[in-house]
C-alpha cells in the first residue's frame, strides 16, 4: 500500500479533529455571547461541525476505497455532498446578519444556497457522471457532471467566497482597535481559506491536487482557531501591557 | 437645508459627544436643537423664541436657553435678534448648523459600525 493514502487520511483525521475541538470550544464559549452575536456563534459553530463532518466522512470513504467497495464508496461520498454543499449556508447567514443586522434577512438569502445545494446533489444522483479513480494519494472523486459543476461553481463557490471576502474588506477600512480587527479579519480570511480549498479539493483532478487542498484547509482550521483564541505572544502584541495612571 | 428634529435623537448624539470629552457644540443638547431649529426656518423667515422652546423645554428650562442665545448665539454672530423674542440665522449659523447636522451622520456612522462590531463574537 502506497504511504500517499495514509499521509491523505492522516490530513484528514487532522482537519477532523481540529475542527471539532474547534466547534466543541466555540460551543463551550456559547454561554459569554450576547443576544446580538449568539446567532453568528452558532453560524460558527456549524461551519466547523460541517467541515469535521466531511472530513469524518472522507476517512471513511478514503478506507473503502482500499477495500475497493465501489458501491460503498459512492454511497459516502452522496453523504459527504451534503455538509459539503449546507457549509455555504451559515457563511452567508454570517455575512448578511453582521452587515444588516437582520436575522430573517440572512435566513432567507442563506435559503437560496439550500436550493443550489439541493439542485447540485439532485444533479449528481440524477445525472451520475462520477467516476472514482484510486491514485497513490488515496480515492479521488472526478465530476464529469457539467451541469452539477456549473451550479457548484456559480452557486454555491462564488457569491459566498465574494460576501466574505466583501465583508473582509469592509472590516479592513473601518477605524476600529487593532486587536479586534486581526482577529476578525483572520477568522473571515480563514473561512474563506477553508472554504475555498474544500471546493478546490472536491473539484481537484490529481492526487496531489488533492492533498496540497487538504494541506491548505488544515492551515485554514488552524488559523481560525488562532484568530478566535490567540495565543498569548499575539495578545501582547496589541496590548504591550502599559500601566495606566489613574 | 431640510431638518427633522427629534429630541430624544440628539440628545443621544450630545451624549456621544460628552463621552468622548466634548461638552461644548455637538456634545451640548441645547446648541444643537437651537441651532437646528434656526436652520429648520432658513436664513429668511424669523424664528420665534416660542418655536424654539418647543424642543428645547424637554430638555433645559427657560432661562438657560435665553441666556444660551444671548451669550453664545448672539455673540458668536451665529444669529441676529430682529426684533423681541425674533431671530434670524446668519451665514455663521447656517456654517454651524451644517457642521452640527455633519456630527449626527458621523454619530450614526459610528453607531452603524459598533451594531456591526456587536455582531461578531
């Protein structure tokens, strides 16, 4: 068995993990957000739910496919579609509610991706056209499915990877502390990185296309979990500790 | 220059304004509604003292605000007294009532921000 498999698992195993410590710790924060952010918490809270989920998912279906159960294998990655396709949906949610402050708002924009989530999956099991080929760095699922590319491209990849990084840029120029502006700039930054690469990596045509994906979307995790809880040596960066004289 | 005014509105921008040490002009709730009530009627049209009372008496008693208009408004030339209990917003006045309406936008451009802010955990 080649070593290119088990470095793809262990990536995946990574990204699981760190992810759902992730979510697990932001869950744990819960209770300190107010009434006006819980709903951005939650958002949180589901994108990496999701993206642990996928990943869970892809180990699983990475070890069927050394078993070479191809049924199986199509079976999991059916499932592993559908976090895949639900991530864009509290991206957006996350977007619009920090712009317009209106919860029905995001809601119902976040509801139009459901739709293109559903049609791409729908495509999928109507139309077919996904052939799984077993190269050194594990099982890669190729899409000759034009019409579900097309929806997952214009759909669900590039007005969600657009809000984000909008909404990034609008951060950028807004005069607010220093402190407070890495870290949500880090964490919209890293969304967009996962997010990003997590399509790149469904889409991706060679194994090795496969693994730098996955590389990128660990650091992405890794990253965000920087930009929520960072680490001490960031801290006093921004704030030197200087004594204030009353 | 078309103004609506709400006390209860520019009180909280006077408000923000003191937080931030700045008692006098945008941070005083009396300049701001006599100074926009001047500028309501326009350099043409005679303002009444009554007409001014009836935003300024939620907020100050009778008393502060003439003497407001004595000292402040009338020295500063920001109006002319036209006659007993009648004034007249001057070119001063219209500058000052154009930089008081400038601070409610800057105001509310900052509260857009913080709400934004509020919004991420």
């Amino acid at each position: 068995m080649e070593y290119g498999i088990f470095v793809n698992i262990f990536l995946d195993l990574a990204i699981s993990l760190v992810s759902l410590v992730y979510t697990i710790t932001l869950y744990n924060k819960y209770c300190d957000c107010n009434e006006n952010n819980r709903p951005t918490q939650v958002s949180s809270m589901m994108i990496w739910a999701m993206v642990s989920i996928c990943f869970i998912i892809d180990i699983t279906r990475q070890l069927v496919a050394i078993s070479g159960n191809g049924t199986l294998q199509m079976q999991l990655y059916l499932i592993s579609l559908v976090p895949l396709t639900l991530v864009s949906l509290p991206i957006v949610f996350i977007v619009i509610y920090i712009v317009s402050g209106n919860r029905n708002v995001g809601i119902i924009v976040s509801s139009i991706f459901l739709v293109f989530g559903f049609l791409y999956i729908y495509t999928i099991i109507q139309f077919g056209g996904i052939n799984f080929v077993t190269t050194s760095w594990g099982s890669l699922a190729i899409s000759n499915n034009e019409i579900a590319n097309t929806i997952f491209l214009s759909g669900l990849f590039i007005v969600p990877t657009s809000l984000i990084l909008g909404l990034l840029i609008i951060i950028l120029f807004k005069r607010i502390p220093m402190f407070r502006k890495h870290k949500i700039c880090l964490s919209l930054l890293s969304i967009s990185l996962v997010y990003d690469f997590l399509l790149l990596n469904s889409i991706s045509q060679t194994g090795e296309m496969m693994v730098a994906s996955k590389i990128f979307i660990f650091l992405g995790v890794v990253l965000s979990y920087l930009a929520s809880f960072p680490p001490n040596l960031i801290e006093s960066r921004y704030d030197p500790g200087i004594i204030v004289i009353e | 220059m078309k103004i609506k005014i709400h006390v209860e509105f520019e009180q909280e921008v006077a408000n923000f304004y003191q937080s931030l040490g700045i008692s006098c002009g945008p941070g005083d709730i009396h300049y701001r509604l006599v100074i926009l009530v001047l500028a309501k009627n326009g350099e043409n049209k005679i303002t009444r003292f009554s007409e001014i009372r009836e935003y300024t008496d939620k907020v100050a008693d009778r008393g502060s605000i003439g003497s407001k208009m004595k000292n402040i408004f009338q020295l500063h030339r920001l109006v002319k007294k036209v006659e007993h209990g009648g004034y007249v917003i001057t070119e001063e006045g219209l500058h000052a009532a154009k930089f008081i309406k400038d601070s409610s936008d800057y105001y509310n451009n900052i509260k857009k921000i913080n709400n934004m802010l509020e919004r991420i955990p």
